[in-house]
C-alpha cells in the first residue's frame, strides 16, 4: 500500500498503488509539491472486523 502525506504530514490516503494516490491528488487538485508519497509498512486493521 502506498500513503499520500500532504503538506502538514496527515496521510491523505492509502491506496492499493501509486495510481490510486495521484488519482485522488488529482481528482482534489492537489499541485505537485503539495503531497508526498510513502510506502506503508504494515497491514491496516479494523479492529471490529478482527474480533467478529
């Protein structure tokens, strides 16, 4: 999975790939320079769906 951080470092988003993320910079116009992207490590979790 791949972070979009933008200018403050709050993750954005985490898509599945590089396109998903400059997909949403775009789709919210963000300028380039504005966002960084980053490598998630890891697996994201909901806790709910894990004690069902």
């Amino acid at each position: 999975m791949i972070g979009l951080y933008d200018q403050d470092g709050v993750l954005r988003i985490a898509g599945r790939d590089r396109d998903d993320c400059l997909a949403y910079a775009e789709f919210f116009g963000l300028e380039a320079g504005s966002f960084s992207l980053e490598v998630l490590q890891g697996e994201l979790a909901d806790p709910l769906l894990a004690a069902a």
